[in-house]
C-alpha cells in the first residue's frame, strides 16, 4: 500500500509541475482548454445559460457544474482551481478502487493499473475534465453489485457531464439501476433546462462534424494525403479534423459501426446467462470500448474513461478483461507521444504520425476484440449448453442403460 500511495504521489506530483508550467512538457499547450476555453464558457455560465451560440460547447448540461468548479477554490486563479479539482478527482477514483479491492475474490490490480496507466497519457488528463467524470463511473461501477439504485443514479448523473457513462446501464441487471437512472437523468436534465436557456443547445453541434485526426477512420485519410487526396486539416468544432471529399462517407461508416457495436450489446445482454460479480464491470469496460474505437473522435483524453472502466474489472480477480486491460496500458504511452508529444507529424500526416496512430488504434481495436470475445464466452452459454424445450431426444429416450 505505502509503495502504491508513493507512486501516486511522485507521478501526480510531476503532472501537476507539467499543468502549473513549472515543467515545460514537449509538444503543444494542453493546458489552454482550460486557461481559454473553459475559462469562457466559465463566464458565460455564471450568467445563468449555456454558451449556445458557440459550436465548441459539444456537452451535456452537467458538464456546466464541471467547468463552473473552480468557484469552489476562490482563492486560486481559475486554471490553477481546476488542475487542484481534477488531482482531486484521481485521488478520489483511487480511493475508489482501493476500497473496491477489499473482500474475497478482490485485487488491487485496478489500483495499480489507475496509478500506472494515468500519467502515461502526460498532463493532458488534468487539463481536462474527464477525469471528474471517470471518478463517477467508477463510483456507479463499483456500486452496481450492491447498491443498484446509487448505482443508477451515478450512471445518468455522469451521463448528463459527458454522455458515455450511459452504455454502463447495458451492463446492469434489473430494474431498480434502470429506474434509478431514468428518475435522476430526468430530474436533473429537467432543473437545467428550466433554470439555463440552452441546455440541450449541444445535440445540433455534432452534425457537421469532419473525422478527428487521431480517429481509426482518420487513417484512411493520413495516407490518401500521399496518394493525391485534396482535403485539409482543419480546427472545426474544437478539435483537429479531416474536411474535404469522402469524409462524410467515412463519418457515416464510423456511425455505423457504433450502431453495429450498440446491436451486438443488446444482443449480448439478450443471450446473457451467466452472470458473475464482475461481469457488470467487464461488460461496462466492454462497452466503453467499442463505442472509443468506432467513434469519428478519438481524443487523448477518452483513453482515461477506458482506463478507469478497465481498473474497475481489474479489482475483481475472476474478471476475464486482464489482456484488454493491458492493451489499453500498452496505449497509453503511445498515445501521449501522438498528443502532445509529436501531435505536429500527426497533424502532418508524415511516417512518425502514421505509425503512432496506428500502433495506438490498432492496440485499441485488439482490445476491443479480445474484450468482446471473453465477455461473449463467460456469460452466453454455447448452444449445445442451452436445454431443450421438448425434451430429451428420441436417441437419449430409447437408449437401453447397460
């Protein structure tokens, strides 16, 4: 425990020096989101609505109580207030997983992988606020198998900050998480659209979205760049994208394998029998995989939710997500070296950028399968498993004992 508490210490420390510039990091700013574009949003928030002529603000409505947090720190400039919060968010989703590991048949395995696998992915994690968000999908994770109705109303809540914690529900069994959800995800996106005009502003800013450069579809345009290609590289709704011919056909194919990923779910939680302590955590995990891998945006900072998701499997020793645990750890540092390290060869579609991308992508989309394979192995029985409604066959009813 001392060395695992050490090691936390030492790391977030470092990533604190990286966020305060006291350590100049490689690569571009990552701390400017939150110095210049929260920090606006900020402003326009305390207002009292949602920044709804600014196409940048792609969030749900509790992502506001996210980026108005530094008021809690008055005393700190705003930058300053948020890297404090997001160190508190980590320190809460260790403290999580540590308590998560106690009981039989518990590891700190998912302790360990939370404290190893975070500052891998550099300081862009606490310029960012999907740390915050992480630490209450696990919290809803961890609760499931006890607490049904907390857990529920932990999934819509970090639903309402970023979307994603949903898919937690596909792995949840009976109706108490699902109504718990659907009170709170209610009541709570009810408050905010009658106190802040523009609440739900953010549903019309997705769709004339391009393919984010560090997406598994962007990868089809990294190399058609060499080939005579005659698309751009844009900022386009905050983020660095590809615009220009046969993007959208490659935006409706990553649509579409999310919708095929979102099927083979439901399919999945149809045949499911077998279901385990960790099996909620392990089919979350998988979830929030497949939906990463076919998504037209792969942020660096999405690796955090695979992270956290994948540290809560690990906390359970049976779980079967021990080596798309570690894929997703392999990626971590190579995708701190495609953002911010190297993000220029990325942005400039040369060999370096390519091979990272594709090395990091390529890990995910393992995982991703490995995940969807064990999950679909320990929980969905094989046919000839599966008893038949008419009985005995005619074979098994005419044999003679011996």
């Amino acid at each position: 425990m001392a060395g695992l508490l050490g090691i936390w210490g030492v790391t977030r420390a470092a990533l604190l020096l990286c966020v305060l510039k006291v350590v100049v990091f490689p690569g571009p700013d990552v701390t400017s989101d939150v110095s210049v574009i929260y920090r606006g949003w900020y402003d326009v928030l305390v207002t009292g609505t949602f920044p709804q002529d600014d196409v940048t603000w792609q969030y749900p409505p509790a992502a506001a109580l996210a980026v108005l947090s530094p008021a809690v720190l008055p005393f700190l400039e705003y930058a300053t207030a948020f890297f404090v919060l997001a160190l508190v968010a980590d320190a809460a989703a260790l403290a999580l997983l540590l308590r998560g590991a106690r009981g039989t048949g518990r590891s700190r395995r998912g302790a360990w992988l939370w404290v190893a696998a975070v500052p891998l992915l550099g300081p862009t994690v606490y310029a960012r606020y999907d740390v915050m968000v992480t630490a209450v999908a696990v919290a809803a994770l961890l609760a499931a198998g006890r607490h049904p109705r907390l857990a529920g109303a932990l999934m819509a809540f970090g639903a309402l900050l970023k979307v994603w914690p949903a898919l937690l529900l596909l792995a949840v069994r009976g109706r108490v998480a699902w109504v718990s959800a659907a009170v709170t995800g209610v009541a709570v996106a009810g408050l905010f659209a009658v106190l802040m005009p523009g609440a739900f502003a953010f549903l019309g800013f997705q769709r004339d979205r391009g393919t984010e450069v560090e997406s598994l579809g962007s990868l089809v345009f990294h190399v058609a760049r060499h080939h005579g290609w005659d698309g751009e590289v844009l900022l386009n709704y905050g983020s660095v994208e590809f615009l220009g011919p046969y993007v959208s056909w490659v935006s409706t194919g990553a649509l579409f394998l999310t919708g095929a990923a979102l099927a083979w779910l439901v399919l999945w939680r149809l045949l499911a029998t077998r279901f385990a302590p960790h099996t909620a955590a392990d089919a979350a995990f998988t979830a929030v995989l497949l939906f990463t891998v076919t998504s037209r945006v792969i942020s660096p900072q999405y690796m955090v939710w695979l992270v956290g998701t994948a540290a809560v499997c690990l906390c359970f020793r049976e779980s079967r997500m021990g080596r798309p645990a570690a894929l997703v750890l392999a990626a971590c540092p190579v995708t701190m070296l495609e953002f911010p390290v190297w993000f220029g060869h990325v942005v400039a579609s040369d060999a370096l950028g390519i091979t990272l991308l594709t090395i990091r992508n390529g890990l995910l989309v393992a995982a991703s399968l490995l995940a969807a394979r064990a999950l679909w192995r320990a929980t969905v029985p094989a046919r000839r498993e599966i008893p038949s409604a008419a009985g005995p066959s005619w074979a098994e009813r005419t044999t003679v004992p011996s």
